[in-house]
C-alpha cells in the first residue's frame, strides 16, 4: 500500500472506481433535471460537468452525483456504485407528463489522483480534491495513461479520506442533511430557482449553515477502529465512524 500511496502522494496513480452511471435523454431533460437537481445544470456546455444533489422533498440526500452534459439534449448522472436504481426510481418518480428516458448506462470511471494528475490526463473530467488534483476518465472503456501507475482501493480511500471527500453508503445516506457533509458549497446553487427538496437546504444557508454534526476527520494515535465505532467526547457519545484508513 505504501508505494500506490506515494504514487497518489508524489506523481499520479488511479484506481477503477465502483460507479453507476445513468443517461437521460429527451427534449425536455434540461428542464426536467434543472428542477429536480441543486445545482444549475441548465447553463452546462456539452461536455461540461458539475457536482449536484438529488435530495427528497424533506432535503435529505437520495444521491451525490456528478452530473455530465454530453449533447444539447443528453446527460449522464454519475453516482457511487449501488446507487444508480435509487437515482431512476426517484427521478421517474417525479417525471409527471415529461419527454425525458433514463437508462443505466455500462460505463466505467478511472480515477487518477496526484500532482502530476493534470500533466499526464490531458483529457477527462476534472476532479480535484482540497490539497489533491485529480482526472477521472468515464467511458466504456477508459485506459490508465502512460505514465500513471495502477494504485490498489486501500490507498486511494487513505487519500479520500485524508482530502474530506463523502461517498455514498458511509458519509452520505437518506438520513444525511447536505450541510452536515460539507458539500453544499460545491453542489447546491442559490441562485437557479426551485428544484425538489430546496426548503431545507436554502433554510438552514440563511441561518448560517448551522447544523447539529458536521462531516470530520479523525486521526488516532494507535491501533485501528471499525466502521460505526462510536467516538466519545467527555464521556458523550458525539459521532461515529464513517469511513476508515489506514495512512503510511
């Protein structure tokens, strides 16, 4: 693990990332996508991307999604893996007398993270992380460049965590508020108009995004925990643990 770490740490390394993805097509998908997402995906250029939230009508998160303009009239939402049919099964569930087909789609994602991420992609998504550049390649089958090593999960989840970044399934679920993980800067717009689930998110913006447990990195100093180890603080309970690495 050591070596995938400082390929991430010192040049570029990837991983294939378990992603779903899903098309939408029709002449009324910008619409259709523009109220049912945060972030105005509207203004996209084809082949332009954005990160958005797809949240219940109470605010809480259904799906993180990078969202990805392909035509004038196509897009393709990409989630973490196993949440693909919650995405179809929310969005169909909203698409009253609507021109808009979603499909899964059999694509794959190869993350490459480092700081020489842009110099050796020249292509692809860009997906940098605080204190980490990165480019993910999405496709039917997309190809490590030269020069980009082949890097192993554990590694790559040592540097997701250390950068602060939630997934679904650990930091984000249907009980998560969109404040509490800290991706709202990055997802939600506050100036496109209503989409579903808005209320909450643009409440708790005008009180100072204050919520009750925020998304936070924990180092200890020996020994390992498990995933939903509870952590205490003068003798309360105050959190658990979401995700866990190890880091050389």
């Amino acid at each position: 693990m050591s070596e995938d770490y400082q390929a991430f740490r010192q040049s570029a390394g990837a991983v294939e990332l378990p992603r779903d993805f899903v098309r939408a097509t029709g002449p009324d998908v910008t619409s259709f996508l523009q109220g049912q997402l945060s972030q105005n995906v509207a203004v996209l250029a084809p082949g332009a991307s954005t990160w958005a939230l797809l949240l219940q009508p109470q605010g809480k998160v259904t799906a993180f999604l990078r969202v990805l303009r392909v035509a004038e009239e196509e897009f393709v939402l990409e989630t973490d893996a196993g949440f693909g049919p919650a995405v179809i099964e929310r969005l169909n569930r909203f698409k009253l007398r609507v021109k808009c087909d979603l499909d899964a789609l059999a694509w794959r994602c190869l993350a490459v993270r480092g700081p020489k991420a842009h110099e050796l992609v020249a292509d692809g998504v860009v997906a940098d992380w605080p204190g980490l550049p990165g480019r993910d390649l999405v496709g039917e089958s997309p190809e490590a460049p030269a020069g980009v090593a082949m890097c192993g999960m554990d590694a790559y989840e040592a540097v997701r965590i250390e950068a602060g970044i939630p997934v679904m399934g650990s930091e984000l679920d249907e009980g998560t508020i969109p404040a509490e993980a800290g991706v709202v800067d990055m997802s939600v717009s506050f100036t496109k108009g209503c989409y579903t689930g808005q209320e909450l998110v643009a409440r708790i913006d005008s009180r100072g995004g204050n919520v009750p447990r925020r998304l936070r990195g924990l180092v200890l100093a020996e020994g390992p925990a498990p995933v939903g180890a509870t952590v205490q603080a003068d003798g309360q309970d105050v959190g658990k643990l979401t995700s866990v690495a190890y880091s050389p």
